[in-house]
C-alpha cells in the first residue's frame, strides 16, 4: 500500500532514464523506426564507432576477437547525460563468457566512453585477429522517457530508511509498502534494456563502489536479453554496466539471471 512517510523519502531519489528499444534493420523504416544514420548513431550490432587510432578489441583470455554488442549516443536519449560521455560502445567475449567483474576477467569484455563522437570522425574497425566474433544481429533503437527508482533489492543502498519503513508496515511481506509507493510515484518497473536510472536486479544488489573515491557508481546501461539482436544472458538475464561520474575511467560489469 502507498505510504506517505516512505514517499517523502524517496521522492528525492528520483532518476530520470531512457528505455531502449530495437527494431530489426530490415523494418527500421516502418513506423516508429529509425535507421541508425551512422557510424555515430545508436544501434546494436553492426560496425562500431571508433575514432583515428582505434582498433578491434581481443579478448585477453582466449585471443579471439570480442563481439560488438551495442552503442548508445547519449544525445539519442531521453535524459541528461553524464557529463563527459557522448557516446559508449560495449564488447563482449562469448567464448570465455564473464559473469561478474572480477580480475581474472580483465579483457573479456570492454566499454569505450567517447566525449565528443561526430560522424566526420568516425573510422571504420575490423577484427585483426584469427577467428570471427559472434555476430549481434543489426537492430537500430528508439528511445523513450521513463523515471526510475530503486527496486526492493536496491533500496537499502540509496535509502535504508525507507526499507526499515516498509518493513515496519508490514513485518510479513517488508518489500510491499516500498514496492507500492515506488510504483505510485514513477509506475511499474519491469525487467528492460535501459541507459541511466536504477538498476532493475534479478538477484541480489549488487551495486559496485568506484575503487578511487568510495562512492557507489552509477548506472550507465543495463542491457536486458534481447531476441531481435540475438542476445541471451545465461537463462533470461541482464547484464549491468557502471560508471563513476567522477571517475570515468572506473567501469564496472554485472551479469545477473535466473
């Protein structure tokens, strides 16, 4: 049930964010659709932007060349950005297939942040090494305005206070109170590939703090299982990427599933 004293704690805590959704290239012109412009554009799969010097990443563990799962402009989005990123691409390695940001898993996945990305400094990339990644089917994305809040599982990290509220309201099922003041205030939150706001965990919490400055770090992108660009995490999961605002260089990585 809805409750006022838990509602003037979070309110606060409100986070403008953007849905993403994708569309397969070869509807991309039907309604609704927009085909990703360039090589500055968002979209999944594809070429990736990179800029005079880039080059294709390998992974470190297996040596095979990691697979381009998406892009994301930040102007493309539906909220303010985090400053100094214009535009992230995002690789990942399916042969060695990382589960958790951990040392050992140095180099089976990437993120590039760009500060400033425009299509006349665009520079085609392609695989160097032997083997050809694992292909993400092409999809261009559309974007749309939703507000986030934290979900059961993050609420103690943002604002414990009100975990204790709603556990005090009801001892035999703590979660409801916050869960219904929560959807009241920004509607239902569901399981979606979305860039900025909270993540929507599909086990425990898991928020990282950024190992320079102690602060929890930030939801840059949290990318759902997708069918149409041919994207399975583990059993229906979702992978998670963070960002020190203040820090950029510090990202971390989470996948989650059933």
């Amino acid at each position: 049930m809805y409750n006022e004293d838990i509602a003037r704690l979070i309110t606060p805590l409100i986070k403008a964010a953007s849905v993403v959704e994708l569309h397969r290239e070869a509807t991309a012109g039907q309604s609704g659709c927009t085909q990703p412009p360039s090589l500055a554009g968002s979209h999944f799969g594809g070429r990736p932007y990179a800029e005079a010097g880039g080059s294709w990443p390998i992974c470190a563990t297996c040596a095979r060349p990691l697979t381009f799962i998406c892009q994301i402009r930040m102007s493309d989005c539906k909220h303010e950005a985090i400053p100094g990123i214009g535009l992230f691409t995002f690789f990942y390695c399916w042969e060695c297939f990382p589960q958790e940001d951990g040392g050992e898993l140095a180099g089976q996945w990437l993120v590039r942040l760009y500060p400033d990305p425009q299509d006349r400094k665009a520079t085609l990339i392609e695989p160097s090494q032997p083997g050809e990644p694992v292909q993400t089917t092409p999809c261009a994305v559309t974007m749309q305005p939703t507000h986030s809040l934290p979900d059961w599982d993050g609420i103690a990290v943002w604002c414990p206070e009100a975990a204790d509220l709603s556990a005090q309201a009801d001892p035999d099922e703590p979660w409801q109170s916050y869960l219904s003041t929560a959807e009241h205030l920004v509607g239902e939150a569901d399981y979606a590939t979305m860039v900025g706001g909270y993540p929507r965990w599909v086990q425990a919490d898991a928020t990282p703090t950024c190992p320079r400055c102690g602060r929890w770090m930030e939801l840059l992108v949290q990318i759902d299982s997708e069918r149409a660009a041919g994207i399975t995490w583990g059993d229906a999961g979702l992978v998670y990427l963070f960002v020190c605002p203040d820090h950029l260089s510090q990202i971390r990585f989470e996948m989650q599933s059933l």
